[in-house]
C-alpha cells in the first residue's frame, strides 16, 4: 500500500530575511511545505522567497516590523491557516552598559522581547482559534548565561525565557498548541556585523560555531515533534554548567574570553547597526 502523503503545512518565519530565519524557510520549503516570510527588508525577503519557490513551496512575502502590533494581528490573522511560527527576528548591540546609548539598549530590548512577545501573543491567538499551532521562539545559549558587552540582548534572551517557559504553562489546557525555544549557540550569520556597536571592534560568533541550517533542522524536527527547549551547539551545556556551578570563575574567564574570542581585531566606529531599521543587503 502507497505511504499516505502528508499535509503541506503553512508555516510563517518572522525574520526570514536572513541567517537563521532564511535557512529555516529554506528547510521548510525543502520538507515540501509552504511559508509565509516576514521581515522589515522586502528585497531580501523577495530574495528568500525565490529560492524557497524554486524548492517547490507556496510563498507569501509579508513585509513586517515585529515592533507594530496591528500589523502583526493582521499577518496572525491572514492566509486558510498558519501550523508552525518560527519566530527568529532579532538585534543585537555591542556596548558596555554605561556606554551604550539609552535609546539602542531600549530598541534592542523591544525588539527582542515586546517584539517577540507581541509575536507570541499574535500567534497564539491565530492557534486558539485553530484549535492547533505550534509556536517556536529564537532563544540563545545567552538565554541561560551572561557575558560583557551584550547586556540588552541577554536582559532580553533571559527574558524570553521566561516567557517561553509561562506560555508553556498557561497553554497545557491546549494538548495541541506548543510553545518551544530554540537556543543555539554561536552561527555563522550577519547579526554580529549588523549589530549596533559601542566597543571599537566588530563582533563575531565565538567558538565553535554552526551553520545556520544546522539549527534550522532542529527547528524543523521542534515543529514535528516540539519539547519545551532544544539546545545547538557543542559548547552550551559546558557554558551552562560553568555558569552555574563556578560563578566567580567564569566571571573571571568571561570578560578576556569575550575580548579574545567574541571581538575581532577589525576596527569599526560606533553605530547604530540595524538597530533602528534594516541596513542595504551586503
Ligand atoms: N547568530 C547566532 O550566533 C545566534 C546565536 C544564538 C541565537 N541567535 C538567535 O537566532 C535568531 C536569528 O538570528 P540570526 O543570527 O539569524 O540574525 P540575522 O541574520 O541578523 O537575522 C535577523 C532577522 O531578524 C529580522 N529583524 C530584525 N529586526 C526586525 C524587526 N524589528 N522586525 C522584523 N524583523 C526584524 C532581520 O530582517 P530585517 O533587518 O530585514 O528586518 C533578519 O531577518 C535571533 O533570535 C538570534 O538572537 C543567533
């Protein structure tokens, strides 16, 4: 007897204009489904969808800033229905705190956070009326750990986890809608050079560090069988142990390894990044 054939499921990936959102529509897409793809850039939102289309998905480009609720009720609430949200869109700043400017600590913060909670509470909502959904936000290993230099993402990748993990909680009366986080490690993508910065020297991902289509196949395997968090990347739990186990050790080790490891010796002046809005492609 032939195998029963799957269902396309509709899957949206907000951030899906690069890095880690661009290769998971690309998955998606190669797993025969269909995506939706949002971002603030239409161009390189366009340049995804062509190669999504050429692997034979469905392809909706929905141009979105995660910072404008209505238009994200509007995006939750569009198309026959939405299976899976990928939800990858972020910033990043570079900065001791003191010399980070208040308003792109501020826009950081929003984004990553309200941005993802207003993400979440879209989804959610398009889930309950559903009746199913499964909802995957872009942790970090930074959710878990603290380093220098990062503090407005890592208040919020801390702050998304604990938010992943209520959503967890207040959805159990929903045996089919699932709330997960994905929390890679360091990925080779543009973030560490888009990121707005404040220290002189351009970021990098530290060691060792993933392709982004790596941690989009678990974020396909999430969306087929979801679990509360999925880890990637060789070095977190090591990360994670030795932050909580050995906390003035690693907070000796932290800051010259960040200097080391986190910052290039390529010099760069203070900017703004794609903090505030999307930067020209290349
Ligand atoms: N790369 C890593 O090493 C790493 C490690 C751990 C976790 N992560 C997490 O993985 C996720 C993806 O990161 P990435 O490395 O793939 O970054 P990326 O290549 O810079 O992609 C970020 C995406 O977010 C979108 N975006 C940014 N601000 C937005 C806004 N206000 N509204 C809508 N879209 C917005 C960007 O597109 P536009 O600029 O066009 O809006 C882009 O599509 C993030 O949550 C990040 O924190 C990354």
């Amino acid at each position: 007897m032939a195998a029963k054939r799957r269902e396309r499921r509709v899957v949206m990936v907000t951030g899906a204009s690069s890095g880690i959102g661009r290769a998971t529509a690309l998955a998606f897409a190669r797993n025969g489904d269909d995506v939706v793809l949002a971002a603030r850039s239409p161009g390189a939102l366009d340049l995804t969808a062509a190669e999504c289309r050429s692997l034979g998905a469905r392809v909706r480009v929905e141009p979105v800033d995660v910072n404008d609720a209505p238009a994200l009720r509007r995006l939750a609430g569009s198309g026959d229905r939405i299976d899976v949200w990928v939800h990858t869109a972020a910033v990043m700043a570079y900065g001791r705190f003191e010399e980070l400017p208040a308003d792109v600590f501020e826009q950081v913060v929003r984004t990553d956070l309200l941005g993802a909670a207003a993400v979440a509470r879209a989804a959610l909502a398009r889930f309950r009326a559903q009746r199913s959904g499964v909802l995957i936000l872009g942790g970090s290993v930074l959710s878990f750990i603290a380093a220098p230099y990062m503090s407005a993402y890592i208040t919020s990748k801390w702050g998304l986890r604990g938010l992943a993990r209520v959503l967890q909680q207040e959805t159990r009366d929903a045996p089919d809608i699932h709330v997960c986080l994905i929390d890679p490690g360091g990925v080779d993508t543009p973030i560490y050079r888009s990121a707005a910065n404040y220290t002189g020297r351009v970021g990098r991902p530290p060691p060792p560090v993933d392709r982004p289509a790596k941690v989009a196949s678990a974020i396909v395997g999430l969306a087929a069988r979801p679990r509360r968090a999925r880890s990637v990347g060789l070095a977190n739990r090591f990360m994670r142990i030795g932050f909580a186990a050995l906390p003035p050790v690693y907070d000796l080790l932290v800051g010259p390894l960040m200097r080391r490891a986190g910052l290039s010796r390529d010099p760069v002046g203070a900017h703004t990044g794609n903090v505030f809005a999307p930067l020209p492609r290349g």
